[in-house]
C-alpha cells in the first residue's frame, strides 16, 4: 500500500486570501494549452495573431469554466444547488463536470470559429490536442483535494485518503491518478502523435471524443460514483459511463466521416 502524500489543498495563504491548487491546475492547464497552441498556430493558419490566439484561450476557457460547473449542477447534484445556489460558485472545493465543460468548450469555439472565418470542426481539430494538458492538471487538484477516489481495494498501490474525505478509511485505487494518466498523459500522447501528419477535417476530434469517452468510461469501473447518485443501473453503471457513450459513438461517426466523405472536400488544419 502507498502513502497518501497529505497535501494542503491551500497552495498559499496571505491573511484571508487562500489560494487552492486545484484552482492552480487550472491555470497551468489553461497556460501549458496557450504555450502548445502558440506553437501550433502558424500550421494551423499563418495568417492568426497571437492576440487573436489569445482571445481563442480566453473564450474557451470561460467555456470549460462555466461549462464544467453547470455541468455538474445539472448532471450531478441539482437538488443541493437549488437548496443553497450560493454554492455553485465555491469552485474551489471541486465540483466541475467534464462533460459539461466539454458542451461549454463546443459552444465557444463554434462562436469564436464563425467571428474568424473558421469552421467548426477546423477549429476544434486544433483545439483537441490542446485539451488532455488540463485535464490531467484537473486530475492531480483532484488528487490534492483527497477526492473522486477508487473503491476498496488490496492492490499493492491501494491508498489511504484522509479522514476527512474518507472516514471509512479502506485501501482504495486512486483513481484520479489512473484519469490523470489516461485522460492527460496517453491521450495527450495519442493526439499529439495523430496530429503531426496531415488528417481530414474532423479526424482529430473523433479521435479525442473516441478516446475519453473509452478511457473515463474504463476507469468508472474501480471509482466511486458521486454519493448523492450512486450507481444508475445494473449496480455498475455510472453517471460518468452514461455521458460517456455519445462521445464514443460521436468519435466512431466522426472518424467514419472524415475518412469516407469525397476526396474533394477533405482537408487538413493541422
């Protein structure tokens, strides 16, 4: 068994200012996403300044922000936000939402790719291999925070979480670290490599939406669902599970797409 390694979720404290890691993650997620995305950017299209790439970070990032909250609250724990809305911005305590973050992410860069002269799966084809950097980064503030952990468990890295997380106090899987190395480091790898040689437009995306959807739906086997939700069917099947199947498919639709539309329209952004 590992030692949980018990950090303060409290980065830094100055009088009643705190700041928590896991709103750090966000900021590295979003600064290592600007810093890949500018070096991308002239084979996306030579012509985008780095202001314009700036605004493209920005818009997108207050989709994930947004998206990823309202996602939570509305897939899973409505009925607490309702009794106290106040909560829906203490986002420091966790509580985002992927697949909310991701329907957020859509509805920016559609909006930002018609203000551009872009399309928007040209837009979101550069903007994929971008994504696994914060979710990774979002898997250790979830480490940090002692939360999304595994089920019990006597595997030889099972962990301990804390009391105050888990009173149980059983052997678990950490979880967050299997996501952070699915759904950050692989996935970021796959989307990397993929993207390098030239793909029709669409095939990137399918490849990230085929992907996550097939890496979060494996790790919801050995994670604890959300309390408040519990298993929706079959004593196995997860909130995380349910979302996870459209993406999936819409991966499987997307790469058929991309690879059997008429040669004519193919073309590549990357």
């Amino acid at each position: 068994m590992l030692a949980y390694p018990q950090i303060d979720p409290v980065a830094l404290a100055i009088g009643p200012l705190k700041i928590h890691w896991y709103g750090l993650m966000y900021l590295i997620g979003i600064g290592g996403a600007w810093l890949l995305a500018s070096r991308r950017l002239n084979r996306f299209d030579p012509t985008w300044t780095k202001e314009k790439l700036s605004d493209m970070v920005f818009w997108l990032s207050m989709g994930v922000i947004i998206g990823g909250r309202l996602g939570y609250v509305l897939f899973y724990d409505l009925s607490a936000y309702l009794a106290n809305p106040t909560l829906i911005f203490e986002v420091w305590k966790g509580g985002m939402a992927f697949h909310g973050g991701f329907i957020g992410v859509m509805i920016a860069a559609w909006w930002f790719a018609r203000r551009n002269g872009k399309s928007f799966f040209q837009l979101m084809d550069f903007v994929a291999p971008l994504v696994p950097i914060g979710l990774g980064a979002g898997r250790i503030g979830n480490f940090i925070n002692a939360e999304l952990w595994g089920k019990p468990t006597d595997v030889p890295w099972a962990m301990v979480f804390p009391p105050f997380s888990d009173p149980a106090q059983l052997p678990r899987h950490p979880s967050q670290l299997y996501q952070f190395a699915l759904e950050g480091v692989a996935l970021f790898l796959i989307l990397y490599i993929f993207s390098r040689k030239p793909r029709p437009t669409m095939a990137v995306s399918g490849m990230f939406a085929l992907f996550y959807g097939i890496f979060r739906f494996i790790v919801e086997f050995v994670r604890v669902p959300d309390a408040q939700l519990g298993y929706l069917a079959f004593g196995w099947v997860t909130m995380g599970q349910i979302l996870s199947i459209p993406m999936i498919l819409a991966g499987l639709g997307l790469l058929w797409w991309a690879y059997n539309r008429p040669q004519a329209i193919k073309n590549s952004t990357l």
